[in-house]
C-alpha cells in the first residue's frame, strides 16, 4: 500500500443530512395484527419519497421470509425477532434515511432495546386500533385460526400485546379512515424532522 496515500474521512451525520436535506431516524409502528401497520408505513414511504425525502419500511412479513426466516413465535423468539429488526432499523437511520417499521413487536421491553440501539431520532408510533376492529378485519384468516386454537402464541388471542404507555404518537384506524391517519403520520414526521410540508391537516 502506498504510504502517502490520504485516507479519505467518512461520511458523518451532518454530510448525510446534507445529502438527503433531512436527518436520519426510525419511525416504529407496534400494534396488533390488522392494525393498519403496514398500510401506513407503506403510505407514509410514499408521501415522503413523492416530496424528495430517503426513506425505507422494515416490514415484518419482509424480514421473516429473510433475515429472521430461522425464528418462530415463542416468546423468545420474538424478542430475538425484534432485537435484529431494531439494529437494522439503527442502521438505516444512520446512514441518513427515514426508516419506517411495521412490526407488532408486542413487549415493552423490546421496544425499549430497538430504541436504545438508535443513536438518532426513535419514534415509537402506537396503532392502536382495538382488538374488536383488527379481528372483523382478519385478512390473512389469523384470528380465525387463533380462535380455533390452530395458531398458537398469537398476540392478542394467546399472547400478549403490551401496549406502549407513552408513544410519540398514537393513531387509531378503527376511529377514523386510513387517509385521515396516513395525514396524521405524514404531519407528525413532517413537524419532527423539520420537512416543511404543507397539508390542511398540519
């Protein structure tokens, strides 16, 4: 190696900030199956990549035929499940962009620990929409099965689901329509990351 070769420096927080014209950070949706999650997330990636902005969803149907295909439902493979998507929900906000997760990551605790390993911006979004709404919709046939007893540790039925005490933000898809909680989203982002965007809503 050529001793008077100059070793250029890395990229930091606010070159990256430069880049993007925004900060990185993780936006974590948790709620129950058929809450909305996904729809929002992917909603919410839209809104702001149509506007110019980085961002990416970490969804977990994605990341459970991936990277976690080799974890199952039990308790601690939830955790485990939940520890791997925090990590690499920490990475991507490193790296400058918005990262959005759509994961029922049901335990309190493993919340905390996907935002302890971010070093930038978490935000811990709760969809709330009650169990009586998420199980009418029952797109996949979850519930149904779960009421039969042919799933086992499904949240909500036979597994429990800790509900976030103080999120950032709480939004309810049973109260009012997906469009109304994609402008909630949209805004809070929006007001969070200093985007500037523009909407009757915010």
């Amino acid at each position: 190696m050529d001793k008077n070769l100059t070793v250029p420096a890395g990229l930091n927080t606010i070159d990256r900030k430069m880049r993007y014209g925004h900060q990185g950070a993780v936006f974590w949706l948790t709620g129950l199956s058929a809450s909305g999650k996904s729809t929002l997330a992917i909603a919410l990636e839209s809104a702001l990549t149509q506007r110019g902005y980085a961002c990416y969803v970490l969804d977990g149907d994605q990341l459970r035929q991936g990277l976690n295909r080799n974890l199952g439902f039990s308790p601690e493979d939830r955790s485990e499940n939940i520890r791997r998507v925090g990590e690499v929900a920490a990475l991507f906000a490193d790296a400058g962009l918005i990262c959005i997760t759509a994961f029922i990551s049901p335990y309190q605790a493993d919340r905390a620990r996907a935002r302890s390993a971010c070093a930038h911006a978490f935000h811990e979004i709760h969809v709330a929409t009650d169990l009586t709404v998420c199980e009418s919709r029952d797109p996949k046939g979850l519930y149904k099965k779960a009421r039969a007893g042919e799933l086992r540790e499904f949240t909500g039925i036979s597994a429990p689901y800790e509900a976030p005490v103080t999120p950032e933000l709480r939004i309810d898809t049973g109260l009012e329509s997906i469009e109304a909680s994609v402008e909630k989203l949209v805004c809070y982002v929006s007001a969070h990351l200093g985007l500037g965007i523009r909407s009757e809503h915010c």
